[in-house]
C-alpha cells in the first residue's frame, strides 16, 4: 500500500519503517549536498583527478538517495534502505582507501551505518547483518592494498599517510580495524534493541500524553458547552420564548455564516452568539420582559439595557469574551441608529449583522403576547424593504437563499 506523503514525517521515533527509511534519507542526503558543494569548490580552486573521483562517487550516492526515496513512497521501504546503506558502505571504503585507510576513521564511518541500521530497521539481526557487511568490506580493502590489487600509494590521490613501513603498519592498522568492526556487531544487536524500546516507548509516551490532552480539551469543551447550556437555560425560566428563539436563530444564522465563508471554528463561535445573544434580559424585570402590550418609553429604556448587561455576563468567561462583543452589537443598525454604540455599517461585528437578521425574520414570523405572527412573506419582504438601513444587505441577501434552500428541501414546512 502507498504510504500517504503528507503522513511520512521524518522522524526516528516512529513506528513506521518508511519513516525512519525516509528520515536516514533527509539526513543522508544533506550530508551528501554538504560534501558536493566542498568538493566542487575545492576542485574549482585546485583541480585534481581525487577531487573530480569524489565528485563522481558522491553524485552517484546522491542518486542511489533519491532513488531510495521514490521506493519508500512507492510503498518498498525495506528494499530500498538496504540498498541505500550498503551502497553506503562500499562508498566509505572505497573514501578509505583513496583517503589512506587510518582505523580511527574507518571505525568512526562503519560504526555510523550499524547505528543507523539500528535506528531504521530496530532490530537486532539487521544491524548485525550491517555490521557483517562492513566487516567483509573492510577484510576486503585489506587484501587489495595488500596485494596491490588496489594500490595503496596511487600518485592520482594525496594519502594522509607516510610510513617508511607501509606494509607492516597498513597491516596492523587493518587487523585492529577489522577486530573493533566486528566487535561492534554485538553491541549493535544491543543498541538496535535499546532503540527500538526507547523510540517505541517515546511513541507511546508522546500518544499517551497527546490522549491525555485531547481527552482534556473534550472535556473542558464539555464543560464549556455546559456553562452555555446554563446561561441558556436561566432565559428559559425567564421566558420561554426567548430561549426557543435563540435556538431556532441559532440553526438559521450557523447556515447563513456558512454561506457567508465561516470556518468551522467560527461556525461554532457563531452559533454560541445567536444562542446568547439575549441572555442580557435575565436583569429585565419580569413585569417588563413579559408585558403583554407595548412598552412605555421608559420601559422600553430599560429593555434596551439588555444588551449591555449580557456583554457583562459573558465577558465575565475569558474565553467568551468575542462573544460578548456580538452580544453588545447584536442591537445595532447598519445606518448607525441602532443601539448601545451607534455603530455603521462594518463597524458592527458581522456575527452581530448576521443574528441582527435572522432575529427580526424570527421575531415577525413569530407569535408574542402583544402580537400575532405575520407570514414569511411580509417578513421577507421587511427585511429587503430595510436593507441598507436597519440590516447589512449582504447578509439579507445570504439569509433570503438560506430560506430558499431550506424552502425546496422542506416544501411542506411552513414557518
């Protein structure tokens, strides 16, 4: 199966083997960028046939990369890696020999591709197998010095050596070589294990705490959702009306925000707005909230207060406090004579716009003890006879195709 390339990330602590395939190759191959780039300027100021040697050998290392990740993503990791690391291998010895053999370095480079098998493949025969290989490989470059089937001083290259006794010391420095090779071949079984344990169990760790969070953030917003609910319910023992009212503005101004390019993110925000939007009147007396006939001037004062007051309710939660700007302007108009704030036009939050809209349609549509319902039409018609004054006319004109859509999918029901 095709490993999704979104879903490879370069990390050792996975228990994917294309990603840890995939991360030796990142690494791999900016090692190998790092090297051309020398090499290339080095042979630029001084040209030599080492140098043009070592450009030729890295190129073709940086290819056998490349190839090794378009097998990864085709879904061919193990293959591929395998490739990818002997080929490795057979490039250090080859830089050894023409770099002059020094056991230090040798033993520095093979111990990097045991470990990086161990880190890729986490398992104790794999590494062993690397370590086997770089062993052979060393055994080899050993014989061919020695028996000048790969010259030692080639006058094409500059060795880093310069022994009166060359043979007796390459052959030394070879043994002591070959035997701290093979020595690490049990120890990398060790270390294969010990990364394997530690990158399984950092997986684990990080997934366990990653669970903690999310089961954390579900249930703070659990609680939020509650706290809403709340509020919510403290209008319904006011008035019944008005909480029915929020819920049913809430569906229509969600699909219209929609409409209008809201995120899902700012859906909910929205919809948490045209729930309480009218929590403010919990501070209007109850002989007024719930008079049956027209209110007096100063008593429609004191109704307007309403939304102030719910500014201050929901300020009160930090992380409500955007809501609360849209409780405040929720009774604003779009010429600007609307109230607390007088605000115009774009000056009024768009949420706020929004449930200013869907909140006449309701309420003219809606039956209330000082007045019977009116049909959608006249409350159709309202909304378009007062956009560009009272309502944003972009949102009247989003909210009449929310009623149109809604219209053809529930022809029956009727508002």
């Amino acid at each position: 199966m095709e490993p999704a390339r979104s879903a490879l990330r370069a990390t050792w602590a996975s228990h994917s083997l294309a990603e840890r395939a995939l991360a030796y190759q990142r690494t791999r191959l900016a090692g190998d960028a790092a090297i051309l780039t020398a090499l290339l300027l080095i042979q630029a100021v001084r040209p030599t046939a080492a140098s043009v040697i070592s450009i030729l050998i890295t190129a073709t290392d940086i290819g056998v990369l490349l190839w090794q990740r378009r097998m990864v993503l085709l879904g061919r990791p193990r293959v591929s890696t395998w490739i990818s690391l002997v080929m490795a291998a057979v490039v250090a010895t080859m830089g050894l020999h023409l770099g002059g053999g020094f056991v230090t370095l040798s033993f520095g480079i093979y111990l990097i591709l045991i470990l990086t098998a161990a880190l890729v493949f986490q398992s104790r025969t794999s590494t062993r197998v690397m370590a086997t290989i770089c062993s052979v490989l060393f055994a080899l470059l050993a014989v061919f010095e020695l028996t000048s089937i790969l010259p030692a001083r080639n006058l094409a290259f500059a060795p880093i050596y310069n022994f009166s006794q060359e043979g007796r010391i390459l052959l030394s420095n070879f043994i002591l070589g070959l035997i701290l090779v093979s020595l690490t071949t049990y120890a990398s079984g060790e270390a294969a294990e010990i990364v394997g344990k530690w990158s399984l169990s950092l997986t684990r760790e990080v997934e366990a705490k990653t669970h903690q969070l999310s089961q954390a953030l579900s249930n703070m917003e659990l609680t939020y959702n509650n706290i809403v609910t709340a509020l919510a319910n403290v209008i319904e023992v006011r008035d019944y009306y008005t909480s029915d009212h929020s819920n049913r503005i809430a569906i229509l101004a969600v699909e219209t925000a929609r409409r209008l390019g809201y995120q899902e993110e700012q859906l909910e925000r929205m919809r948490l707005s045209a729930i309480l939007h009218d929590i403010g009147k919990i501070g209007i007396p109850d002989d007024i909230l719930n008079k049956p006939g027209l209110l007096s001037p100063e008593e429609r004062r004191v109704m307007m207060r309403h939304p102030e007051i719910g500014e201050k309710v929901i300020a009160a939660i930090k992380d409500l406090s955007d809501i609360a700007e849209v409780i405040r302007a929720h009774q604003e108009k779009f010429d600007g004579t609307g109230y607390p704030d007088h605000l115009r036009g774009e000056e009024i939050p768009l949420s706020a716009r929004i449930i200013a809209v869907v909140d006449a349609y309701i309420a003219i549509t809606d039956e209330r003890i000082y007045k019977p319902a009116r049909s959608a039409e006249e409350a159709i018609h309202e909304l378009t006879h007062h956009a560009g004054t009272q309502f944003d006319p972009q949102v009247v004109k989003t909210f009449l195709e929310v009623l149109k859509s809604e219209e053809r999918h529930n022809p029956t029901d009727k508002t």
